[in-house]
C-alpha cells in the first residue's frame, strides 16, 4: 500500500510541506538583516514552526547563520538559556568551530558541556542550581547568554538570525516586566536578529500595545491559513501521487475542516486511509475522516466537558449552533443562557484555556479545534433535543446581511 502523502506529528518538510513562499521570503529576509526585529504570530497550528525551521534551514543552507529555541516547555528562565545555547551551538557548530566553548567562556554563569552522540557536538546547558535562584539573577544570565550569541556575531563578522518560538511564554516568568526585560535585551544587539514567533494572538496582540513592551519594536507577519483553493488542489494532487483519484474531496475538505493547517492535513491524512484500498475518494469520504477525528478524541473531550460548569457547557453549545448573538433574547433562553456579563465571563475563560479564539476584529468567537465543534455538535446537544451532523457549521454571516435562521429542534429539523 502507497504511504500516506501527509504528515500530522511534528514539523513538516520536503515534499510535505506546501506554500508559504510569501512567509518563508519575510522571515528568511528577516533573519538576514542584522539588527531586525520580526514578529510571526497566528493561530494554533498553522504551520508557523514549520515554515520557521525551513526559513532557517534556507538561511544556513544559503551560508547564513541562524537558529531556533523552543520557548514552550521551559519551566524556568534559565531553561529559557539552557535553550538558547544549545540552539546555538547545534546549529552555528556544523559551520564554526567551538563554538559550544566560546559561548561558555564569554558567560559569568556556570555553564556544563555535554557530548552529543547524535551530532557529534558540544552541547552547552547552564548550570542546575540557576533554576532554583532568583528571578533577577536567571534573568541577567538570560541576558548574558543574548550577550554572547550578539558577541559571537560580532567577532565572526556575521549576522546571526534568532527565531525565539513561542516567545510570549516568557511572560509566565514574571508577567509584564518579563516582556520589558525582554525588550530591555534585544534592543541593545546590532548582530543579532529576532523573529519573535507566536501562537496565542490574543495575548501577543496585547503586548504590542501602546504602553506595552513590544509596542512599535517589530515588523509583524500575520501568519494566516493557506489560500483554501491551492490547499484543496495540493491535497488532491498528493492523493492522485499515491494512488487515490478524487472528487469533490479537497473542496469538501476545505469546507469542514476549518482554516488550521494541521486540522485540514489530518482529516486529508485520515481521508488517504479510508480511501487508499478502493484507490477513489468522493466528497463524503471527507465527512466520516472528520467524523473520525472527533471519535478519536472522545474520551479526552468528555473529560474536558465534565470539568466545565453547566454554564460554560450551555455557552458552547450555544456557540456550536448559533456562531454570535449570545446574548440575544431568543438564544439565551433556548440555551439557558444566564446574564449576558455571565456569558462573557464563561467566554473569556474557555479563550484563556484555549478551548475558544477571539476573532482579530468585532467579538466573534470560534472555537479553537473543529474536532471540539464537532464533538459538542454531535454528542452535547441531544441534551437538549437538537440533531445535527458532526460537520455542522454555522453558516458564514457576511457584513449587514440578516443573520441565518438557527437550526430548529430535531423533530424540525430536516437532517
Ligand atoms: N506548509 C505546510 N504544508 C503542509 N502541511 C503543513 C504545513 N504547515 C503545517 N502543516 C501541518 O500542520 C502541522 C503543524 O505544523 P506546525 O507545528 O509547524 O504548526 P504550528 O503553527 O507551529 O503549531 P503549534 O501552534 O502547535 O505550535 C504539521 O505537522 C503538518 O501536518
Ligand atoms: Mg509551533
């Protein structure tokens, strides 16, 4: 049996990764310039990592200097460092020599090299006890190791692109002064360049607020869906490749899928597998492969639902069916809504756990996952008497036209 054209875990690259020229030209670019300072921010899978790793594949590749640091998993500023040096000596070390030593010896801080196997490298990592020490000291060894990457640029005669993915996680060390100190550091490095990348655009848009860290330090790249109509015909041209005519199913794909890369490629990657024996995919085959992405994830989204408030749980179903207007009459008391500051409340704090995004303008709001759409669709709202198909959408509202009519209760409803 062919493999299956599409790639869900990790990074994708080769012959599994599709457009973003536009993308990769700005951040390439941005990583050239000495002394710039770019912004990546977007929704949850995207492909933001992706096209920032390829980016800096392309800038070594084309004999340029540049690396990433994962900022998600740090549990400390100093792994914040830890991150940044190892970043830097795996990647600026195929090229320089020692490099992992001369990082260590321009640091005040206690720095171990370890031997990696894999790469046959030094890899740099600070010191234990600086996890435990205070905020301020980890926070002028973080600005030390930023110190020396800039150094290291300056005596090599080179730029050097640092992409800090996930940045605005350095606020959970230390809230806004964080992002000052932060801002405090980059400023000062003429050899350095930063792509500061990000994928809670909610709280990234706060700080490059007026008054805020960030405001007027960065160009910005909005980091937005691929353009649904190559998407689709990318998606049907990898299933022909290995074997699966198609029909309608890329369209349909795009249609359910929503606007997040990774939520499209694994309904197209579950569409292969359903398909792959007959060798034909129609439109329908896209419906049960998202069908299919909901079941999988039953067990965690009935934990997930089990931790909500009744209220909470009556606002989403809310948002499955009728989209916007929480707060109108007619929904409110079909949904058992309380006050409409109650529904903000319970709003708010499914944007903070991630469950719900805010839209970039107007109030809207969707819900993170389609597959949690699709959840509350098909299993939470037979509590309350409505059947509908696990891909339901609510249909798209165009400015100044008349909000479509909601779904009238299953005996109703004609589905
Ligand atoms: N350019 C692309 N072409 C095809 N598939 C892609 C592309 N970019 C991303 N994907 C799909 O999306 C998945 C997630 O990509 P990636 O981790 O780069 O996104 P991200 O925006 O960094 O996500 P997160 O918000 O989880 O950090 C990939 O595993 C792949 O399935
Ligand atoms: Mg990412």
């Amino acid at each position: 049996m062919a493999e299956n054209p599409f790639r869900i875990h990790g990074l994708v690259a080769g012959e599994f990764f599709t457009d973003r020229v536009a993308e990769l030209t700005r951040i390439r670019d941005a990583l050239r310039r000495p002394a710039s300072k770019l912004l990546v921010y977007g929704y949850r899978r995207m492909g933001k990592s992706s096209a920032l790793a390829l980016a800096v594949d392309q800038v070594n590749r084309q004999r340029g200097h540049a690396f990433v640091a994962d900022l998600s998993t740090a549990s400390t500023v100093a792994d914040v460092s830890t991150r940044i040096l190892q970043g830097a000596a795996a990647a600026l070390g195929k090229r320089w020599k020692n490099v992992a030593a001369d990082l260590a010896s321009r640091l005040q801080a206690t720095v171990s090299l370890t031997h990696d196997r894999a790469s046959g490298l030094l890899l740099p990592s600070i010191s234990l006890q600086l996890r435990r020490a205070h905020l301020a000291d980890q926070r002028a060894t973080l600005g030390s190791v930023l110190d020396a990457v800039n150094d290291l640029a300056r005596d090599r005669g080179a730029t050097i692109g640092l992409v800090l993915d996930e940045f605005q996680d350095i606020a959970r060390f230390g809230g806004e002064d964080a992002e000052w100190h932060l801002r405090g550091i980059i400023q000062r490095h003429d050899h350095v360049s930063y792509v500061l990348a990000g994928s809670k655009p909610h709280l990234i848009r706060r700080m490059i607020e007026p008054g805020r860290a960030f405001y007027d330090m960065l160009d910005v790249l909005y980091f937005g869906p691929i353009d649904p109509g190559y998407f689709a015909s990318w998606i049907e041209q990898r299933m022909r490749g290995a074997g699966v005519t198609c029909e309608g199913v890329g369209a349909r794909i795009m249609e359910i899928a929503g606007p997040r890369t990774r939520d499209i490629t694994q309904v197209a990657r579950t569409c292969f597998d359903r398909t792959t024996a007959a060798g034909k995919a129609v439109a329908g085959d896209a419906d049960l492969a998202f069908a299919d992405g909901v079941a999988e994830r039953d067990d965690a989204f009935a934990d997930f639902w089990q931790q909500l408030t009744p209220h909470q749980q009556n606002v989403l179903r809310a948002l499955a069916v009728a989209g916007e207007g929480l707060t109108a009459a007619e929904t409110s008391g079909r949904f058992g809504l309380a006050s409409s500051s109650a529904v903000s409340q319970a709003l708010a704090a499914l944007v903070d756990a991630g469950r719900l995004v805010r839209e970039e303008r107007g109030a809207r709001y969707e819900f993170d996952s389609p597959f949690l759409r699709g959840w509350v669709v098909s299993r939470a709202l037979l509590d309350i008497g409505i059947a509908l198909p696990v891909t339901y959408r609510v249909p798209a509202v165009s400015a100044g036209a008349p909000a479509a009519a909601l779904p009238r209760r299953a005996t109703e409803a004609s589905v």
